[in-house]
C-alpha cells in the first residue's frame, strides 16, 4: 500500500482550497488553484505537486459532467479576454480540460450545445499555442475548430479566422496572413452590412470587430516593414473609444513599428499619450509599476514595460541616470512584490535582452550576467516562434558586444532552426558569412519579433 502524507504549510493551504472547489464541483477554480500552488516552492510543495496535487486533477476527470466542462471550457474562454494574461496558466488549463473532452463528450444530450463546448475548447488551443509562439500546433486546433464551425455561427467564426491569420503571421506566411486579413475583412463587412438591415439599426460591437481586424491588418504591414501600417493602425484608432483597453492595447503595436522604423520624433509623441499624459520615463515606469493590476486593466504590465523599455533602449539610453537604471535593474523584484509571481512569458525574453544590451553599454558587468540569466529562465514553455526570437535576441546581444564569433555561431544555428521547422523558409539559402547573414535575418525579426 502506497503512504501519502500531509505537509502543513502555504501548499496545505493550497491544498485545501482546490479540494474545497471540487467538492463544490467548481471544477474551473479547483484547476486554477492547482496551477497556482504548482508555481510554489519547497520541500512540502514538491510532495504536493507529485502526489495531491494529481489526485485531484484525476478526480476531476473522472467525475465532470457535461454542464459541469461547459461552464469550466466558457470560464476560460473568458480568461483569455483579460489583459493580464498568464499564458502558461491558460495553457496548462486548456491541456486539462482537453484531456477530459473525449471521454465528457459522449455524455452530451445535445449535439449543439458539445459542438459549441468542443469549438470554445479548440478556439483557445488556437489563442494559447499562439501565445507560445507555435503556430504548427496552433493550426492543428484551428481545424479542429473549423469541425465544429457549424454551430457557433459566422461572427465566432470570422474571430477563429482571425486567429488563422496570426498561425501564418507567426510561420512567417505574411503575404497569406495578409490576404486573409484583406479578405476576413471584406466578408466581415458585407456581413455587418445585411444584419444593420435586417435589425435596422448599427451595432457598436461590429465597428469594433472591424477595427480589431484592421489592427491586425496593420501588423502584418509593419512586420513586412511597409509605411502602409501606420495608416492602418490609425485607422484602427479612430474606430476604438480613445483610451480603452482596444485603443491601449493597438497604440502599443503602433509604438513599436515606430520604435522598429526608427521613428523618433512619432514614438516620442504617442508614448506620452499611451501613458495618459506622462513625459518622462522615471514617471512612466512608475504609472506602471502603481497602478491598481487586475484582469480587465487597461494596460497589459509586460507589454507596457516591453514598449517602454524599448523606447529607453533605442532613442533615450543617455538620459538614464544612475538611480533609474538601479530601478530598472531591479524590475523583476518590483513586479514580484506586486503580483507575487516571478515575470515569466513572451515578451519578458526580449525586454530582458534590452536590458542586458543597455547593460553592455553602461559597463554594468553584474547587471549583464544578471539579465541574461533572468532572459534564459523566464520561458518554461515555448514553441518554434519564440525559440527562434531568443535565438535572434542572444544574435542580437553578441552583435552589440561585438562578440562576432558568438553572433556567427548561433546565427548559423538560427538559420538551420528557421530552414527546418518553418516550412515557407525550407529552401531559404542563408549566407556564409556572418555579417550579411545577420542582416538577413533582421528581415525576419521586425516589428514585435524582436
């Protein structure tokens, strides 16, 4: 007979709750708690992760009932619309109650009401597997959406279509992505255009749909580098409320294809207004590491930090004084004494590569060994796209420290990498020699890829 015990400590307590939510059939929370208690440390908690921790994720499978997954698979439906996202949370949710789809899906009375429950499931496989930058894998949960398409109706579906178009983006398909975008947005209009008729009235939520697409329409013009994206981006704008969290969020993607184009004086204007009226970057850094965080924030704090640090790094590195880069050095600790969790996830790679390159220029020997370390280790998981944006970034670093022989070693590695898992790159023929390789695949790494 096997022996299991009980640790009394943070994790029983962890413990406790999730098994409380289970009885309750709170399925979703009971998860959500265990995620939670799996990102802690300590002797007891690493008994709990093995042994309790499985017993109830087990139970869950085996007791769920359809009414029961439906409420969990729309609960984290939801998740996935808050700006303060924990991707690898979302993920390890998804896998869970996926891995209960088959066996829950049979006890459906409805054919309609598990279709939808399976294309909500599947949806957020489409989200999250994109959120790690593996966009293969997301296209597997695109089709298996597009299975189910029947019964959600055409605008859930012009939505999953959208996110087709980010699978491309991110397999470097622009010009396919791109004609997508042009097309989701054509149909999307001829449809607004016959329900307005039929109700006789317009509906505000079209007008936002459209402008969330034209956003995306837009991103693909700046990863292609095209002056066309600002005109789109602005286009955008003007359809969203100005300061919500739809206008923050496509202002923040137009910061960076001017930080990407080198668009000082155009960066310098809207980041004031980004951060609601503040014009230095000690008050911006503050406005973000104060606010009030919560999942429906106007700001998502890793992006706002990843635009600004990005600002400092290619247009306001002199204006750094001592005491502020002491308070930059330090912007993981400040994050974790907010949020209690450590900063994990795309973008923290590329903004702790800034880092680490403004530390090479300050001579700051203790802050370049200490921003490498954090950049390796806040990526637990990770697909073929963000694989390849770290590989880019530590070409990047290499190239700033004029270590060249480092910069050819993995620029070789990278090219190989792109050439094997990206299937429109497998014939790419990438140069011998290290400096023009290197500029070769800055064509790749554009916009927010880097």
């Amino acid at each position: 007979m096997k022996s299991m015990v009980f640790g009394y400590d943070e994790i029983d307590n962890y413990f406790s709750k999730a098994w409380n939510c289970y009885e309750n059939k709170h399925y979703y929370e009971a998860l959500s708690v265990t995620y939670d208690a799996m990102t802690k440390e300590g002797k007891f908690a690493e008994y709990y992760k093995k042994t309790w921790f499985p017993y109830i994720e087990d139970a869950i499978k085996d007791n769920i009932s359809p009414e029961d997954f439906t409420i969990g698979v729309n609960n984290l439906e939801e998740l996935l619309m808050v700006n303060n996202l924990n991707q690898e949370k979302s993920l390890y949710l998804m896998e869970q109650f996926e891995s209960m789809a088959d066996k829950v899906s049979l006890k459906y009375k409805s054919k309609e009401m598990m279709a939808t429950a399976l294309f909500k499931l599947y949806n957020t496989g489409v989200s999250v597997f994109s959120y790690i930058g593996a966009p293969a894998t997301a296209l597997e949960y695109y089709k298996k959406c597009k299975k189910y398409a029947y019964y959600v109706g055409t605008d859930a579906m012009f939505a999953t279509n959208n996110k087709l178009a980010g699978c491309l983006t991110d397999a470097f398909e622009w010009d396919k992505a791109l004609n997508i975008c042009k097309e989701n947005i054509d149909n999307y209009k001829a449809v607004s255009d016959i329900k307005r008729k039929i109700w006789n009235e317009e509906n505000d939520a079209d007008f936002l749909d459209e402008a969330k697409m034209i956003s995306q329409l837009a991103g693909l013009y700046a990863l292609k580098r095209s002056n066309e994206a600002e005109k789109y981006f602005r286009k955008a704008l003007s359809i969203f409320e100005k300061g919500t969290a739809n206008y923050k969020i496509t202002q923040s993607y137009l910061l960076h294809y001017y930080a990407d184009m080198n668009m000082q004086p155009e960066f310098d204007r809207e980041i004031t207004d980004y951060f609601d009226g503040k014009n230095t970057y000690w008050q911006m850094f503050g406005y973000i590491t104060d606010m009030e965080e919560s999942a429906h924030s106007l700001f998502s704090v890793e992006y706002a930090i990843y635009v600004l640090i990005r600002g400092i790094f290619y247009f306001h590195q002199d204006e750094i004084d001592d005491v502020f880069w002491g308070r930059l050095c330090n912007i993981d600790k400040i994050i974790y004494m907010k949020t209690g969790s450590r900063p994990s996830g795309h973008p923290w790679e590329i903004t702790y590569k800034y880092m680490e390159i403004m530390a090479v220029k300050r001579n700051d020997d203790k802050a370049v060994h200490r921003f490498a370390l954090l950049k390796s280790d806040c990526l637990t998981r990770k697909g073929t796209l963000i694989s390849a944006i770290e590989q880019f970034g530590k070409a990047e670093a290499a190239q700033y420290e004029k270590n060249f022989i480092l910069r050819d070693s993995v620029t070789e590695k990278l090219a190989e990498f792109l050439c094997d898992k990206f299937d429109i790159l497998k014939n790419r023929k990438f140069s011998d020699d290290g400096n023009v390789r290197y500029g070769e695949l800055t064509e790749y790494f554009t916009f927010m890829y880097r």
